[in-house]
C-alpha cells in the first residue's frame, strides 16, 4: 500500500509502510548508508505527517516483514493482547502521542497497555516525538524487576559493574571489582566481558564472583557476558550462573549472526530457571541491544535501525529478563555519526524499551573515531538519569582496555545520583550503609582510611 501527501506543493509517495517509518526517522548515518533515509528535511517532514495520520491498527493489518518468513515478526503478532491494546486501538500514531503525553496518563496506564504495543508502533510514535517529549514519557515508567536487587524503582539507579581485562586476569578484575564496590558500583550486575572464548576461563572468573559475594554477604547478580552455547554447557556442568546473557536483534537473519536464534533462547532460559538462582522471581537473562546491529549483518530487510531495534525489545520481552540494555554508541559512527545522533538514538531506545514494559538500561558510550567526547557525555549521562533510566555502566576510568571504547565511570554514578537524588537498590543500599560506604542519607562518605582497610579485607 502506498501512502501519499502534499508538502508545500510536492508531491511525496512512499511505497509501503517500512518505507514511511524510515523516512520518517530523524537523520543517522546508518539509514544513509542503507539507502532507506529520507532524501533531505522536507521528505523526512512529510513521511512524518503522513506517519502520524496512520491508525495503530495498521501494523497489524500490515506486518512490515512477512510473519511467515521471520520468527521475530511471528512472536510479534503472537504475544500482542488485545484487551491491553482495547484502550488505544482507536488511535493514530499522533493520538498515541497525545496519550502519552497527557497530564492524566501515568506510569501505571502506561504499563496496562504495555501488552497491546506492538514494537512498530512504539518505533512509530517516537519518530513523531521531541526529545524532551521521549524524556517526559520515558521518566513517567518504572518497570521493577527483582533479583538479589530491586531494579527500576522510582529514583532509584543502579550500574552495572564492568571489570573487563585483556586477558581475563582474575586477581586484576577483583581489584576493578572492589574499587567499583568502593564506590557504590554493582547492583544491577557485576558484568565481565571476557576477552576469550575459554570456558574454563569463563568459570574460574564466575567461582570468583560467587566467593567474594557469599563471602562477604553482598547482594549483587554476577554475569560472564559470553556466547549463550557457552552458558548453556556451564549450566550442564552446574556453575553457578545468576544471569544468562546474550545480545539481541530485531529480525530472525540478524539474530542467526549472532548464533542464535528464539528456540535457543528458550531451552537454555528454562535450563537456567533449574539452577535456581533467583529466588525472588523468574528473571535471569540479561540482553544487550543496540541500533545498527541488524544492519551490520544485512539482516534489516529495508527497514531502519531504530525500527530493528525496537523489535529486538520483543525478543527480550519473551524472557522475561532482569537486565536489558542498549549500548547506544559501541557500533560506531557508521551507523550513529556524532553526538546528536547517539542523544538521540539513546532517548529513543530508552523510551521505547520502557513503553513496552522493559526495565531500561544504557550504556552510554562511544568509540573513538566518533564524533563525541566526554563533555557529550555528560550532557547525554545526565539527560538519561532525569530520563529515568534504570542502570548505567561502571567502567574504571570511563574507558574499557579490553573493549577499547568510552563510557561511564564509577565517578559517573556517584555524580548522578548526587545531582539527580537518585539512590542505589535498596538491598545493595543497605549492604554500603553497613560498611561506611554511604551514610543514613545514601551519600557517598568512605574515608581513604576506611577504604584501604576494606578494600584488603576484600580482596583477601
């Protein structure tokens, strides 16, 4: 179906609706460089009116990849509920902008219709959508999961640890790892990429992380972010492996070039759930995300990357996870140029994954041949915490050495939670209130005196 509209007398048609929300999409590097990018202002302008004319119940109607072709597109169709969607279904996409603008539309309206957003639609009403609107929609949202740790309570923001080492040298990352503790890092994950492949590696580094945490009492998740084939033969042999991680994508040709596909997924979550490591809930999986990532793989099928990515969170949903997050600018300026296009990215990637009932989490990051620095990023840190995202990284420095890119620090955190009013998970609060840490109001107080003492006690 073609969609038309007149724009200071030109003539704009668009041949179908991928087309439509695609040029509708604020300017990235990567939709030029998959050819699917408006062609200048004016027609990204007039995709946009005819996008928020557009009913919801169009992506319905019109599948933008063939469910029969693509299991990502089935799941879609499959997990929508329409008495979630009752509310809304009314609607065009500019409506839905309203809706979710209003005064009277809260966090809990919003996460009973969660159900009844499909993806596209989160990805449609977000092109139609100011920054400063993504913002107000997207700190309306807390979406509450529950491990060792309460993550996504209202002004709360946790971090993940990150102690990645070229070489995966154990006693190095427990030092990362007790500065990180030392400055009130780790209670959404205490996260290791590893810089191999060796299994043997992988468990030698998660006993670690069991010992210091069991040791010392700590309420803290542990992950090796490694292949989830990986995980699942740890499982068999049962290590102790709190959160399953694995990256995603929006479409079943871009998750095949990760290895993976919705099955695979499924056996290895319910061989985790037999561990039973969360006694709080069902939550155990941990993803990562990313716009450009589809298109990377030429798995896109003409659609653009904020789209993909939106419909990675589908995927996530399935899974129930504890942690999903975006690393926003880590695939490079080829397909988010400069630091207006990763603001933007960020904004959109949080607001979707919150709308469509996603505990939301950023790594908030950039290589270093794009056009950002540090000063970028904290202009974009601080815009995501009033944003309400739910958890940052902790990387020493702000720069990973094994993964060779910038983001946060452990400094970072204390910063936002100061300026922001922001506090820990509670469980994890209490834990830096028992050892001087933070004090009674959730500031960060420890002494250097203090610190050394504790840090050798930990590192025993």
């Amino acid at each position: 179906m073609a969609f038309k509209t007149i724009l200071y007398q030109h003539n704009y048609t668009f041949e179908d609706l991928k087309t439509v929300l695609a040029k509708a999409s604020p300017c990235r590097s990567g939709d030029l460089l998959a050819g699917v990018a408006a062609i200048d202002e004016l027609e990204r302008v007039a995709a946009q009116i005819v996008l928020a004319d557009l009913p919801l119940t169009i992506f319905i109607q019109d599948p933008i990849i063939d469910p029969q072709k693509d299991e990502v597109s089935r799941l879609i169709i499959d997990a929508h509920q329409p008495s979630a969607f009752q509310k809304i279904k009314h609607l065009t996409i500019g409506g839905f902008r309203d809706f979710l603008l209003a005064t009277n539309t809260d966090g809990a309206i919003i996460r009973s219709i969660a159900d009844g957003i499909m993806p596209e639609m989160a990805a449609a009403v977000s092109k139609i959508m100011r920054n400063q609107d993504l913002i107000l929609v997207s700190q309306k949202i807390s979406n509450i999961t529950q491990f060792r740790t309460s993550i996504g309570l209202p002004n709360s923001l946790a971090t993940r640890l990150q102690p990645n080492h070229p070489t995966d040298n154990p006693q190095e990352i427990l030092k990362i790892i007790v500065d990180g503790l030392l400055h009130g890092n780790g209670d959404a994950v205490v996260g290791i990429n590893p810089a191999s492949q060796n299994i043997k590696q992988h468990i030698i580094l998660i006993n670690m992380l069991e010992r210091l945490r069991q040791k010392f009492t700590i309420p803290i998740q542990s992950c090796v972010l490694g292949h989830i084939l990986d995980t699942k033969k740890m499982i068999q042999q049962q290590v102790p492996i709190d959160l399953i991680f694995q990256s995603i994508a929006g479409t079943e040709k871009a998750n095949a070039s990760f290895g993976i596909s919705l099955g695979l997924l499924d056996e290895v979550y319910h061989m985790g759930l037999e561990l039973k490591r969360n006694g709080n809930s069902r939550q155990i999986m941990y993803f990562e995300t990313g716009q450009g990532s589809a298109l990377s793989a030429d798995g896109h099928h003409g659609i653009d990357q904020q789209t993909c990515e939106a419909r990675a969170y589908s995927v996530a949903k399935k899974f129930k996870p504890f942690l999903v997050n975006s690393v926003v600018g880590f695939i490079g300026p080829e397909y988010l140029y400069d630091e207006k296009q990763i603001v933007r990215a960020a904004l959109e990637d949080l607001f979707c994954g919150k709308l469509l009932g996603l505990n939301m989490g950023l790594d908030i990051c950039y290589t270093n041949h794009t056009l950002m620095d540090q000063d970028d990023l904290d202009v974009l840190l601080t815009i995501i915490g009033v944003a309400g995202c739910s958890y940052i990284m902790g990387v020493p420095g702000s720069e990973d050495t094994m993964l060779q890119y910038q983001s946060t620090s452990f400094h970072d955190a204390l910063y936002l939670r100061k300026v922001l009013g922001k506090v820990p998970a509670p469980e994890f609060a209490n834990w830096l209130r028992q050892h001087h840490i933070f004090d009674d109001n959730n500031q960060y107080i420890i002494k250097p005196s203090t610190s050394k003492k504790l840090a050798q006690k930990l590192l025993t």
